[in-house]
C-alpha cells in the first residue's frame, strides 16, 4: 500500500528554506527557485553552485550555523546537511511549526519527498519509489525521455490554445462546437 500522496504543490511566491551549503543544497534550491519559491539558503559555507544561484538572484543567502529558531516563516523545509543530529533538530522544528520538510537522504524525517521528474514544459512526469531507491526512480526517468521529446512543450501548448478555444465557444449557448476529440484524447 503507497505511504505518500502524489501531489503537485503550487510554491510560487513561497518562502522555502534549505539548510545546507553543498551542490545537493544547490540542486534543491534550483528546482524550488524555478518552480517560483522565494528560497534562502543557509550554511556557513557555500559551494560554487550555490553562490552562482545567489549571483543571479535565484536564491537569498544567509551565512550561518542553523539554530533554533530559524524556519519561522518558511513554507517549504530542506534539510541538506548530510549531518544526522542536525538533520534530527531541523526535523523538530519544522514538525512543531507544522511546515513541509525534506530531509535529504533521511526519508523517515520527510513528511514529502522529490520523486524524479522529467519536464516538458506543462507536462510533468514524476517517477518514485517513495524513497526506497531514488538511483532506479532516476533510471525509470531516463528511460522515459525518449518517449517525450522537447516537441511535446510545443503540442503541450497547441492543446491548451485548442481547449481554450473549444471552452470559450461551448460557454456560448448558441453554439454546439464538437469538442477536439482527436487532440484531446492524444
């Protein structure tokens, strides 16, 4: 029986939060930043890949240790420490603030986790194995991108210009449009 719920969460203007200063911490806070989070990163140390996305605004920096304290306000929690103690701290708080956590690595201290994702523009396909082996979720991915070339941003597009359309003339009660069934249902 699956432990997690798929979901897709709207973090666009959220205040989103990753301890840690590491190229994981890195990854992490690209993909909130691009997805629209307002995102801080914090470490007493940053890798090149976190300064890069502080130097192009993507990310806010805030140099220093994690204390107590330092989630208030945040949305979204990643803890990317790869240190089990402050993973476990950083864990406390956020459960106690009630706020989402990823703890990477640590799936028992995770109430979401980031399955693998393969974009093509609006299409999103997520592929998980609710922690148990993020290395095969990542080989089902790759093994997916074939199938779904970058072309299918572009179709992805065309279907919703096309839905639009056939909504605005069936909101008309004059007009009885067929629905475009052949590109609906590809």
């Amino acid at each position: 029986m699956p432990q997690y719920y798929p979901i897709m969460l709207d973090v666009r203007n959220r205040h989103a939060i990753v301890i840690g200063g590491d190229r994981v911490a890195a990854e992490k806070a690209a993909a909130l930043s691009a997805s629209g989070a307002r995102v801080v990163v914090q470490s007493e140390q940053f890798c090149d890949e976190v300064l890069a996305l502080a130097e192009r605004g993507a990310v806010t920096l805030r140099r220093k240790a994690y204390t107590r304290g330092d989630l208030a306000g945040f949305f979204v929690v990643v803890a990317a420490t790869g240190n089990s103690a402050l993973t476990e701290q950083i864990w406390d708080e956020a459960q106690e603030r009630g706020q989402l956590i990823n703890s990477v690595d640590v799936p028992a201290r995770c109430n979401f986790i980031v399955p693998s994702i393969l974009r093509r523009g609006q299409l999103t396909i997520a592929v998980s194995t609710e922690g148990a082996s993020p290395g095969l979720a990542k080989r089902i991915r790759e093994q997916l991108e074939p199938h779904f070339p970058p072309a299918y941003d572009a179709y992805l597009r065309l279907a919703a210009a096309a839905t639009a359309s056939w909504r605005a003339c069936t909101a008309k009660p004059s007009s009885s449009p067929q629905k475009p069934g052949a590109l609906a249902a590809s």
